[in-house]
C-alpha cells in the first residue's frame, strides 16, 4: 500500500493522556516526503496535540502519557534509547503565535546551529541570507540583522520563525496554526511560502481554516474529539467527504 | 522641561503688559476652572480626582529626596570650606578628630570594596539559584523553598551580624588560618548572605514570567534544558533580574549593623580581603554620639553621609543604564 513513497512519518496506534484525560484516540495515520498534510478540526480536538507529539514537546508537560507508536524514517522516536535532542533537530516547529527569541534577528537565526556546534562564522553567515531568502524575508531585514527580532510586525516575525526553524535544515516542519494570529496580507505571503517549501520538506500544517488547508495541503487529516475521522488526498475529501461530521465541519456546521 | 518652562515664562511676560487685565483674568480663569469642574459628569472628577491623588505621592518623594539632599549639604557644608577639610578629605586617608583630620577615604574604600564583594558573590549565587528554582525544581519542592528564602528576607540585620560574629568570623579564621577574621571578607560574605534572598526570590520571579513559548522554541531546535535555561529564559529575563541587582546594591551600601559588627573598625585601607576595615555607615553609627565636641567632626559624618548617598545613586544608575542597554538590544518593552 504506501511501497510508492519513502514515508517520513507513519503514525500507529496513537492514544495520548493529560492526567485521567484522554485527548487522541488511536490515531493511525502517515504522512508523506515533500508534500503538505493539513490537520483540521475544530478547537480543542487534538490537532496541537497531534503535532506535539511528533518533536515530542508534549514530554514537557508532566501529565501527558502516551501508547502507541511514532516511526520517523522507520524508528520509534518514542523508543526507551531514541535520542529526543537528534529527533527535534529533524523535525523544526513553527508556532500558533510568532515566537523570536529576545535576540537581534541574527542571533535568532544562527541559535540552533551554534547550538550544534557549528561557530564558523562565515557559515553562519551563509545560513543567515539563505534561511532568510527561503524565508522571504531577507530584502526586507537584510539591512537591519543586529536589530531586535521583536521589533519587527507580527507578519515578519513569523517568517523569522520559519526561518529559525530552517536554520538547522529538518527535512520535516510542524506548523501549527502559523497564520491565525496574523492579518490576512501576511496570512496570504505565508501561505505562499508554505506551497515554495513543500518541494524540500515534509510539512505538517494544523489549521483551522478549512480554505487554507485546501488551498496548500495535498493530503488532509481531519480530527474531531480526539479521533481521527478522515485521512485521504486534500482533492477526495474537499470534493467527497466520506463521513457527515468531515463534511459538517467542511461546509461550516461545525467548528 | 525647558520649552514648557520657556512657554511659562512667555505667558507670564505677555500677560505683564496689561496688569490689570492679567490680575482679572487670572480670577476669571479660576472661576472658569471651577465651574468647569462643576460641569464635569462624575466619572470626569473621579479621573481627575485620580490623577492629583496619583500625583501627590510623586511630588512627594520628590520634594523628599531633595530635602535630604540640602538637610545633608547643609550640615555637611562646614567641613567642605573649613582649612582642615574641603574637597580633599574624599582622597584623604587619615580620620584623626583630635588632631583636625578629617580624611574618610578608608570609609569609602570599605563600603565600596564590601560592596562590590557582596555584589560579586551574592548576584551569581542567587541567579544561579533562581535558575534552579525556576528551571528544574519541581513545584512541590519550589514552593517550600521559595518559602524559607521570603523568610530569609525578613529576619533583622542585627540578627545576620550576631550569627556572623559568632560564627562566621571564627570559621573564616579557621579556614584560612588568620589571627583575625573580622575584616572586608566577612562583611562582603555576611553582605551577601543577607542580600541572597532578595536576588534568588526577585530573579525567580522574572524566570517564571517569561514566556513558555521561549522555552518550547528553544527546546524545538533540539537545545537541552540547561541550554535553554542559559542563552533564552536567563537571557530574556535580563530586565527583572536586573530589578533584582539594584535592589540589592541599594541594600549592600547602606547596609549598617551586620558589616559594623564584622569588619572590625579598624581605620585603615584594606590592602588584601583579610585586612579589617571601616565602612561608611558604621564610622557615622559609631562617632555622631560624641562628634559634637567638634563643630567639623560631626559636619564631616554628614560629608560621610552624603558620599554614600552619592555612591548608592552611582551604583544604581549605572546598573539602570546597563539594564536600559540590555533591553533595548533584545527589544523587550
Ligand atoms: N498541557 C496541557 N495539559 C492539560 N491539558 C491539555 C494541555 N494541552 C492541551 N490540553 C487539552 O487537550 C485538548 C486538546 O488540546 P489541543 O491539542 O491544544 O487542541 P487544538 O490544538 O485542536 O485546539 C484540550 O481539551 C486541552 O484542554
Ligand atoms: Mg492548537
């Protein structure tokens, strides 16, 4: 069934737990090299969640419990001697609010490289004006790289995040929910980037936004209360949802 | 400031080309002010009544702060125009009442050197602490902890130089094998002994209120805990722990029981951390009881006085100016 496409991510059996409440319900999903899978669903159904647990960033929170099985590239990343650190480094995030670190837009940049060990400062350079171009955002920060990142509009500062998060090259991109507290001119430019990145990266978009996820995604996930209700091409269920709540929450019924 | 005082003065030259119509518009004025006021709906005159409430205390603390500045120049005066004093006493190191010298360089060298040795040693300790609190402390342990150090804040000076006396100054002649332990190492480590609380308690809370998605964004690119805590919450946490530092410079010079009962007194300069010293605010505590046998003497504690209140706004500014440089390069506020 999936011998066509190297997978990146396959998902099996997914049950996850904040204390005595569950949140997902035995997802089993995978998604593919170098496409856009969007996860909708209405608030609160999961889809952070979801996305958290493939950098594992769910870890942080005392109370999360997990069963089930996440494969990257064939290994368990949730496997007793699976190495988190080297799993965040493949995998980078882009977050709901825009996030720079208190930092000149540079130091947001070279932070995780120098952070694994890369200090050539030429490099470094280098990293900076390409993370930035791919970016969209290096014309217009190019003069300005020692100026606080949060100095910038919302809009720019999202796109330095995405950038960040390219700086030390995952080929797989968590995106969760990266335009909703933007306004619809930088929603638009985001979105563009997102359909240029697709070529090099596997990306995970959560949204919101049934358009959106439309729009950008080739595969689609829709994810009510905790249970995954429908996985197919973005093309199928936009045309044909084959369960009544994908196609509620689609038309606008619910959510 | 200097253009509103500018319009000021413009006003006032206009309106003294008509005298008397100045002194009538002046009740006029009043009058319309009143009755502006009366107009006004009720939330207007809370707002307003807000505002001047709000302002007293600013006007307040003003006129205080520069009271005591004249109260200190004023008595401090005599001996800054007297042939035995005037600017030199500050670089003089010879304090001999009886014998007309007035020179407070070792009271200054000593609160300084106490200072800045309390400062170096608490300031890293308490950040280092609050990072433990904060970062990797599980609540149930934080909270207790956070607890004994607010309590810590709270117990009396006197009762920090008594426990010092008793055993601090002992052990440091143990330890380093001295004849006398009272001197500036004791009163910089009692200093910050004293001043850790407030540095672990006020960097805390800084910690905790930055932002978790800091954290998450520093841990997503595959940082470790430690690096996190390290280059992106100590770090945009700067402002707060920098409130943490004043607060405590502010404390470490005026500091007075605790340094006066272990630096043993002792006038002279201290050349190594085991020499004894004077600091300012315990050669004014000790002499102003008998400094009015000489009109100078006790004119040159206040000089004392006002030197300190010099050094403790010198310390505090220039921590502010650093603190001011660290957030506007990190953009925060
Ligand atoms: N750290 C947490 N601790 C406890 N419950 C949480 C935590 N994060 C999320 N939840 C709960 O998990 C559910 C799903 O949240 P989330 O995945 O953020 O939903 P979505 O992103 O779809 O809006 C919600 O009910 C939320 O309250
Ligand atoms: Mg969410």
């Amino acid at each position: 069934m999936k011998s066509d496409y190297e997978y990146h991510i396959e998902i099996e059996n997914l049950c996850t737990w904040f204390g005595e409440k569950q949140i997902l319900k035995n997802i089993t999903c995978y998604f593919e090299d170098s496409s856009v899978t969007a996860i909708m669903g209405p608030s609160g159904c999961g889809k952070s969640t979801l996305l958290r647990s493939i950098n594992r960033l769910n870890d942080l929170v005392d109370s999360f419990r997990m069963t089930g099985k996440i494969m990257l590239q064939g290994e368990n990343i949730y496997a007793p001697d699976a190495d988190v650190y080297e799993l965040r480094r493949r995998v980078g995030m882009v977050f709901q609010r825009p996030n720079p670190f208190p930092m000149s837009i540079r130091d947001n940049i070279t932070y995780g490289p120098r952070l694994h060990g890369l200090h050539d400062s030429d490099e470094l350079e280098r990293i900076v004006e390409h993370t930035l171009r791919r970016a969209a955002l290096w014309d217009e920060v190019k003069d300005n790289l020692d100026q606080p990142a949060l100095n910038l509009s919302g809009g720019q500062q999202q796109r330095l995040c995405i950038a960040r998060a390219l700086s030390i090259d995952p080929p797989i991109l968590l995106m969760d929910e990266p335009v909703s507290a933007l306004d619809p001119i930088s929603a638009a430019k985001i979105e563009d980037l997102i359909m240029q990145l697709k070529k090099d990266y596997t990306i995970i978009l959560v949204t919101h936004n049934v358009q959106q996820a439309f729009r950008v995604s080739d595969q689609a996930a829709f994810l009510y209360l905790g249970e995954l209700v429908e996985f197919d091409k973005t093309k199928r269920i936009a045309e044909a949802p084959e369960d009544p709540r994908t196609e509620a929450f689609i038309t606008g019924r619910i959510g | 400031m200097t253009d509103s005082r500018l319009n000021e003065k413009q006003q006032q030259s206009d309106g003294s080309h008509e005298p008397k119509t100045r002194a009538y518009g002046s009740v006029a004025n009043v009058k319309r002010i009143i009755q502006n006021i009366k107009r006004m709906s009720r939330s207007k005159k809370i707002d307003i009544s807000g505002k001047i409430l709000l302002f007293l205390p600013t006007v307040m603390s003003i006129s205080i702060i520069v009271l005591i500045f004249t109260f200190l120049w004023i008595e401090a005066f005599p001996i800054f125009v007297a042939p035995e004093g005037g600017i030199g006493i500050i670089t003089n190191p010879i304090w001999n009442p009886n014998d007309g010298q007035y020179g407070i360089l070792v009271f200054i060298a000593g609160s300084f050197l106490c200072t800045i040795l309390a400062i170096s040693i608490a300031v890293p300790l308490g950040v280092g602490g609050a990072v433990f609190l904060s970062e990797y402390c599980p609540n149930s342990l934080r909270r207790p902890i956070r607890m004994i150090v607010e309590m810590m804040a709270a117990i009396p000076s006197i009762v920090y130089g008594l426990w010092a006396y008793l055993v601090l100054v002992p052990t440091i002649e143990t330890i380093f094998n001295v004849q006398n332990g009272l001197s500036v190492l004791a009163g910089g480590l009692i200093l910050a002994i004293m001043l850790l609380p407030t540095v672990v308690a006020v960097s805390d809370d800084a910690l905790q209120s930055v932002p978790r998605t800091y954290r998450e964004a520093s841990l997503a690119l595959g940082a470790t805990k430690t690096e996190t805590a390290i280059r992106v919450v100590l770090s945009a946490a700067i402002p707060g722990i920098g409130a943490a530092i004043i607060l405590s410079l502010g404390r470490a010079v005026g500091e007075t029981m605790a340094v006066l009962m272990v630096t043993g007194n002792t006038l002279q300069i201290p050349y190594t951390l085991f020499d004894p010293t004077y600091v300012m605010t315990s050669i004014i505590t000790n002499q102003l009881g008998y400094a009015f046998i000489y009109p100078l003497w006790r004119s040159a504690l206040f000089a004392v006085a006002l030197v300190l209140l010099l050094m403790s706004i010198m310390f505090t500014s220039i921590a502010k100016i650093l603190i001011k440089w660290g957030i506007k390069s990190r953009g925060l506020a």
